[in-house]
C-alpha cells in the first residue's frame, strides 16, 4: 500500500530547522536528503506492489463481496430511517388531537428532535472500541438488536418518556452502526471495488430516509418504528453470511480464519498469499504509526481545526432543517409536505451519486465553494420568499428551492468534507480526526435543531433560511481563504 504517512514525516523533517552549528547542520540535512530520498524509492516500490495487487484481484469472484456489501447496507438503512421516523412523527405529536394519547409541548418537542444527535454521535464513538474488541461483524449484530429493542419500545409507548427512551436508544443502535459498517466493505472488498462500495454505502442512508419518509405517507406514525427496524431485522435472518473481517481476524494473530475469509470472498481459485502479505505489512506498519502519534502536534491540530470548522459549517447548511421540519415548515403552504421533503432528500441522493464523477474531474475547493454559494442562493431564495409579489411564481418556490439546495448539498456540501477528511489526516490520525468532526457536526446539529423552534418566534422561517444562506456564503469564504487543495498531492504536499 501506498505509505503517504512516511512521505508527510519526511518531508517535514527535511524542511524543519535546526538550532545547531554549521557542521552537524550540513551533516543532519545530507543525511535527511538521503532518507527521504529512500523513502521515496520505498514509496515508488509500494506504487508498483498495488498496481501488481489491482492486477492479482482480477482472478477474484465478486458475488461473496456483494453479498457481504448488501448486509452491510442494510443496517445502514435503519440510520436514515431513524432520521426520517422523527421527520415524521414530530408534526404528529405535535397535534394535541393525534389518537396516541401522547401529546409533546415546546420543550419536549424540542428534546424529541435534538437529542437523537449526541446521542447518535455516543453510538458512533462507542462503535470505534467495540470495532477493536468485537470485530466488524459482532458489532453490526450488536447494533441492529440495539436498533430492534429501541423500535420495540417506540412502538409500545405509552408516555412521552418511553417513546424518547425508545427513540434514542434506536438512535443509539444507529450510531453504531457507522464505522464497523465502513470498515468492514473496506476490509472485504478488492481495490477496484472500494470507492464504489463506500459511496453506495453513503448513498444507503438517504434512501434509508427516503423508505422512512415514503412508507410514512401511507401508514399510521404509530406503526412507523416497525418500519424502521424492518432492515435490521432482515440483516439478523442472514448475518451468518457475513463474514468477519480478514484484517481485524490478522490483528488478533488468527492468520489462518484471515485466510479462510479471503478464500471464502475472492473464491477457491484465488491465492490469498499475496494479499495476507501485505495485511500482515500494514498491520506491522499501523503498531509502529501507533508509538509516535501525539493529538497535540501540528500534524494534527492543523488539520483538525479545518475539517472542525468545514463540518460546523456542513451542519449549519440548513440540510438538517429541512430534514427535520420540513413538513412542518411546509405543512401549510405545500399541498404534499412529505412529498416535497423527500423530493428533497432524492436530490441530496443524486448529488451523492454524481460527486465522486465530479471529484474525479475537478478541484475540492472550487466544487465546495460553487456548492456552497448555490445552497446559500436557493437558500436566499426561500428566506426571501414572501417579497415576491407574484403568487403564481411564490408556489414553486419551494420545490425548485428544495431541488437546488439538495442537489447542491450532495453535490459538494456534504460530500467534500468527508473526502478532505481522509485526504488531510495522515493514517495515524484518521480516528482522532474522524471522532472530533463527527463531534463538531454533531454539536452543531443538536445545537440548531434545540433551538430551531425559539429562534423562528425571534426571526421567523424566513429568518432562518436568511441565517442559513449566510453560513454556506461564509464557508464559501473560507474555503477559498484557508483551504488547501488537497486533490492529486501526498500529505507532504
């Protein structure tokens, strides 16, 4: 594999002054200009040792490896329909007439929609020790019980305080689901396969959403929690095809179930020696990353404090606000509120689907900051709405607003903070990097989603869509000011 890590700390130990004299100073930079010239013939050799990898992997079977992806989604579509149950159930017991017998007032309504957030984040931090301990596999199962038993409770709620204890610990069980759900496509698949696994796998908790919001139009809310766990129920029925993973298997010295694995996905034909090889390299590599890591060294801080502020400015958006109160911000200006919320949501799917296309061809900066300033315009837009003194244009507003503002989200928005993610934080750093933006979106997203309901009494719904443009005008701004562009370059660079 690529060791993009050895090349970042080399390239900082060549250009780091010293305070030494002249001779030991000429001594020092001959001997860095030979390491790192080393490293980069070491790094050259990596290059040709994928390459011959990629080419290795042709003569492996795929069907196992979708197989595993498809239970592992599945899983992941409990995330988006947890996210959509409370879309649609907030209007609901919001109604003092709804036949649930459990009516939510300003406060415990504002609890019911912002409190999923830390709790979700709990699950996915939980989630980064039990992948270690547990494995992948165990820690799916674990996940959808937790997912099952919290629908379980939502649905046989009696009070207030059931129906939030089942909520968050479904939302919980979501949380969890995350990183072991990740690692494990990553783990099993081969590396012609990995990007397109990992964006489908995003892409599953949209339509996660959109299954929630879609089956929430014809049925009872009180039937709702069901739904949600219907996937993970389906994931429980077949998880024994699914395999552990090879790598955390290896990490545990069991080599040989590691090979079994690799058997099992790439077929019989297949010689797993030379990929065990290689697992066993970047094992040895990771314990010695492990030893010199420190969470206060610029390595980290740098791009730590600008993938925080990107996922700050990613939550406060507006695609939660929308997510969230759609139907109620929509419920008496648009004839099918849900349908409008989940137009919105396909357009955030298609902008998802299409940005790795996109990625591939373009810049991370200018696609952030031209997503960005399109979402802050149709959030303008929205927020400026009722200054439009045509009725018959002030009807399509929101659909065509909602279109742009969802498709510009998925597009840059949403996406481009992740890959910045794992492109700027070199491998020793990925978890304590991906833990403290995940923190941040969160904080942010609770933040907002507690007080949506005091601030439209201060500002109203326009207001708010006003503050929204704001922020994607402003992260726009920084972007361009402070972001490096980080697309074709190593970590050194």
């Amino acid at each position: 594999m690529l060791n993009l890590e050895r090349l970042f700390v080399c390239h900082h130990a060549f250009n780091t002054p010293r305070l030494c004299s002249g001779h030991t100073n000429k001594l020092l930079h001959h001997r860095q200009v030979h390491d790192f010239q080393h490293d980069l013939i070491l790094t050259e050799t990596e290059v040709r040792m994928e390459n011959s990898m990629l080419k290795h992997q042709q003569t492996a079977s795929t069907t196992k490896i979708w197989v595993t992806a498809v239970l592992c989604m599945l899983t992941n579509l409990c995330y988006g329909a947890m996210m959509a149950y409370i879309a649609v159930a907030l209007p609901y017991y919001t109604d003092i007439n709804n036949k649930s017998g459990i009516f939510m007032e300003h406060e415990a309504s504002s609890w019911f929609v912002s409190l999923n957030q830390p709790v979700r984040m709990t699950g996915t931090l939980s989630a980064i020790i039990l992948n270690k301990k547990l494995g992948r596999k165990y820690s799916l199962i674990l996940s959808s019980l937790v997912i099952i038993l919290g629908g379980i409770l939502a649905y046989f709620a009696t009070n207030f305080f059931v129906l939030m204890s089942g909520s968050l610990l479904a939302h919980f069980g979501s949380g969890l689901v995350v990183i072991p759900s990740y690692s494990l496509l990553n783990d099993i698949s081969i590396i012609r396969l990995r990007g397109s696994l990992g964006s489908m796998n995003t892409l599953t908790m949209y339509a996660g959403y959109m299954y929630g919001l879609g089956i929430g139009m014809f049925i009872s809310v009180l039937y709702l929690p069901l739904v949600m766990i219907a996937p993970a129920l389906v994931f429980l029925a077949f998880f024994w095809l699914l395999p552990e993973s090879p790598i955390w298997l290896a990490s545990r010295d069991e080599t040989e179930k590691a090979k079994d694995v690799l058997t099992y996905l790439r077929g019989r034909k297949y010689n797993t020696d030379p990929e065990m090889k290689e697992i066993m390299g970047i094992l040895k590599e990771n314990d010695q990353l492990q030893k010199t890591k420190s969470v206060c060294s610029k390595e980290f801080l740098k791009p730590a404090c600008v993938t925080t502020m990107l996922f700050f400015f990613q939550a406060g958006a507006g695609a939660d606000t929308l997510s969230y109160f759609g139907i109620i911000i929509f419920q008496e200006r648009i004839a099918n509120e849900s349908l409008l919320v989940f137009l919105f949501q396909a357009a955030i799917s298609l902008g998802y689907l299409v940005s790795p296309y996109i990625m591939s061809r373009i810049n991370r900066r200018p696609q952030f900051i031209t997503s960005a300033m399109m979402m802050g315009l149709g959030m303008l837009v929205l927020g400026a709405e009722n200054f439009i003194p045509c009725q018959s244009i002030r009807d399509y507003i929101p659909y065509i607003c909602l279109l742009v503002t969802g498709l510009s989200y998925g597009l840059g928005v949403g996406p481009v903070p992740f890959v910045l993610m794992s492109e700027m934080f070199g491998v020793k750093y990925k978890s304590e990097g991906m833990a403290m933006a995940i923190a941040a979106r969160c904080l942010m997203a609770f933040t907002q989603l507690k007080v949506f309901a005091d601030v439209e009494d201060l500002i109203g719904i326009s207001g708010i869509f006003l503050c929204h443009s704001l922020i994607n005008m402003i992260a726009a701004i920084f972007v361009f000011c402070v972001l490096p562009e980080t697309r074709n370059k190593s970590l050194s660079e």
